[in-house]
C-alpha cells in the first residue's frame, strides 16, 4: 500500500518493436544497396538479401500496398513480369535459361518493395547521398588511376588515352557517372547560393571529363552528351533552348576534338559499321550489334503479338550463330531492350515497357526545378541504353536502373504538382 504500480507494457509492445527494427533493416539495407550501386556488387546482393528480409517482417501491408497501388510504376512493372511468366508456358528455352529470366527478371517486383522504402522523403535523400558517395568514390579512384595503381580498381594501366574504370566494366561505369552528372547539374539548377553552383559545376565538368577522356565506352560517352542537351532544353527558357542546346553541341564536339580515346573509338565505331555493311563481319562490337538487331527483328516478325516465349531469343539466336565464341556474345541478349522485350513477348511486351518508361516521363513534367532536371536526365540515360545495350538484363545495369528509378519515382503519391 502507498507503492508505485508498474504498468504492464501493452499486449503486443514487443511485436511493434520488431517491426520498427525489421523496418530499419530494410531501409538502411536499401540505402546500403543505393552506396553499392556503383561501387559493388556484393554489396548489391547483401543489401537486397537484407531488406527482403526486414520488409517481409516488418508488417504494415495496408501501408505498403496503399503505396505501390498509388504509383504509376506498378502497372507496367507487374504487366512485364507477368508476361515473363505467361511466356514460360510457351517457349522453347531450357529450364536453365527459363530459371536465369526470372531471376534477372525479379527485380521488376523488387522496384515496387523499393517504393515503400522510399516513400518518406529522409529515406530517399539518404539513398540519393548513398549512391552520391560511391560515385564521388568511383570518380576520385578514375582520376588516380591516371598516375597511381589503385588496388581496387578493374583496369590496371596508367596516363591518358586508355580506360581507367574502376568497380564495375566501362560501360556501365559510364551509364552510372551519367544518372552522376545528371544529379549534379539537377543540384545546381536547384541551389540559391552563386558559391554552390560554381561547385556544381565544377564536380559536373569532372565527371563528364571522366566519361568522355578516360573510359573507353561510346555508350556513355553518347548517353551523357545526349543527357545534357535534354536538361538544357528542360531547363532553358524557351526563347533560350536553341541556344542551349548548341553550347551543349559546340562542348561535344570540343570534347570530341580534345579526347583521342573518344576519337578513336568514333572512327572505330565508323570502321566497324562499313566492315558489316561490306562484308558482314559480325565480330566488331558494332557489326554484332547490327546484325543482333537485323536477327530480332525477324524473330519478332515470326511472333509479332505473342513473342518467342521467355528465353525465346537465345534458342533462335543458337540456331543462327554456329561460331560457339560468337555466339557467346550475341545469344545472350539482342544488346536492345526494346527488341528483347518485342521478340521475347511481342506488342505486349514492348508496350508494358514503353508505359513504365512513360511513367518516367510523367513524373519529369508534374515535377519542376532539380526534381524535374533529375527525371529528365535519368529518363534520358535510361531510354538511351536501352537502344544500345540491355539496361533490364545486363547484371550492373539493371542494378543502376531497378533501384534509381523507384527512388525517383517513389515521391509521386507526395504533393502531386502542376508544371
């Protein structure tokens, strides 16, 4: 009598509590997958393994699918995965390669997990600061590279005129430094202070320099030029976009002028295209291309609405390339998303993806300033790969790609705004 009562912790306290910590999990490992983007892979599957795991135990469904339904997203995503499945049922593929596109595949889905990890807006500029970090990483390591051996860099050579890429191979090192450069002009069209956008600007002239005198890939090279004029015109005044978009064009060719690694590989990428034109050799990087490209076209005149069924492409591709080393780069994939959707499951397919990308490009014109900038230069790189390489399949791109897109996109249902 005259003691103080303790109260009982309410029925079910230690539940909330394990929710709230599996939460953390899950949005600290997508943050984590955010930082190993362009920097590594093994950091890629960790985070993924981890936030699987934290979003399965963490309860709060109705939030969560309130979330994905609420985003423009989730229709093409899940109308794309479930043609692949659909195009199980008839296609000629090997298990093997059936089990190795639904993997591939999956991360369809797992943008949609992604948009509830970054519906709240700390949790995104966390994950944009990690994928900021580990390009500032990567673009320190591309410049030391020139004069020092870096230990954890992928090329090994020294000075100017070669590649210097350094987590991940040169193509995808180029597609990540661009969505970079993308980031950083958004920053600077957004920033108030004179200071902070010379900073800006100089951390975007590094960058760019980067892509286009020490990584020996056209595609970013292409992609990041391209990615400039569209912000230019974006953000340009209309009485000022013509002239934007020629400064951009007058610094491309200035670029093109000063770089011998873009020089060459301009001419080599000419030389190539009439050795396949001539002579039909198909063992350039641009004559494989074309002829990949000239093969899937007739695939998916075969099967125009339907497709070839999951792994289609690589059973028809095998019965074309008899040269096993040749076909080890062109069964694979068309090095076309477009045409690897169009072959692999018809109108249907390609039109499920142009609505995902279309949900990209609505989200640039609701939004304005940085925001705005930001979408329109992912969408850019983004459409642009998908010309040229396959941003949805190759390993380190479809990383870059499945895990930026729904970070940007994850602020849709926020503050819907006129532009």
């Amino acid at each position: 009598m005259g003691g103080v009562e303790t109260l009982a912790p309410p029925r079910g306290h230690w539940v909330t509590r394990s929710q709230t910590r599996m939460d953390s999990l899950a949005r600290w490992s997508a943050v984590a997958l955010m930082l190993g983007v362009p920097t590594s892979i093994a950091l890629v599957n960790i985070g993924l393994f981890l936030l699987l795991v934290g979003w399965t135990f963490s309860g709060s469904f109705d939030r969560k699918f309130a979330v994905i339904r609420a985003n423009p997203i989730t229709l093409p995503s899940l109308a794309l995965f479930g043609l692949v499945l659909l195009g199980v049922l008839h296609t000629e593929a090997p298990d093997a390669v059936v089990r190795s596109h639904l993997y591939v595949y999956s991360k369809l889905p797992m943008m949609l997990v992604l948009l509830t990890l970054f519906d709240d807006v700390l949790w995104r500029r966390r994950a944009m600061a990690a994928f900021v970090i580990g390009s500032v990483i990567t673009l320190v390591s591309t410049y030391a590279n020139i004069w020092i051996e870096v230990p954890w860099s992928d090329s090994h050579e020294r000075g100017f005129g070669v590649t210097h890429h350094v987590f991940n191979d040169y193509i995808a090192q180029g597609l990540a430094m661009s969505v970079f450069v993308a980031w950083c002009l958004a920053q600077n069209f957004a920033a108030r202070s004179r200071v902070v956008q010379v900073g800006f600007v100089a951390l975007t002239a590094l960058a760019v320099f980067s892509i286009t005198h020490l990584l020996a890939g056209r595609t970013g090279q292409l992609v990041v030029l391209s990615m400039c004029g569209v912000m230019a015109l974006v953000k340009a005044p209309p009485h000022w976009r013509l002239p934007a978009v020629l400064v951009v064009m007058f610094g491309g060719c200035l670029l093109l002028l000063s770089s011998p690694l873009l020089r060459e590989r301009v001419l080599q990428a000419w030389m190539d295209f009439n050795l396949y034109s001539s002579e039909g050799v198909v063992s350039t990087s641009i004559g494989a291309r074309l002829d990949m490209w000239k093969n899937a076209w007739n695939m998916f005149l075969d099967s125009p609405l339907w497709g070839q069924g999951t792994g289609g492409y690589r059973v028809i591709s095998s019965r074309i390339y008899a040269d096993a080393s040749q076909c080890g780069v062109s069964c694979i994939h068309p090095h076309n998303q477009y045409l690897f959707f169009a072959v692999e499951h018809g109108l249907l397919g390609l039109t499920a993806y142009g609505l995902l990308l279309w949900a990209l490009i609505r989200g640039a014109i609701r939004c304005q300033g940085g925001e705005r900038a930001m979408l329109a230069g992912f969408s850019t790189v983004l459409i642009l790969d998908g010309f040229i390489n396959g941003p949805f399949w190759v390993t380190t791109e479809r990383h870059l790609f499945a895990s930026m897109l729904p970070l940007l996109m994850a602020s849709w249902p926020a503050g819907r705004r006129s532009a």
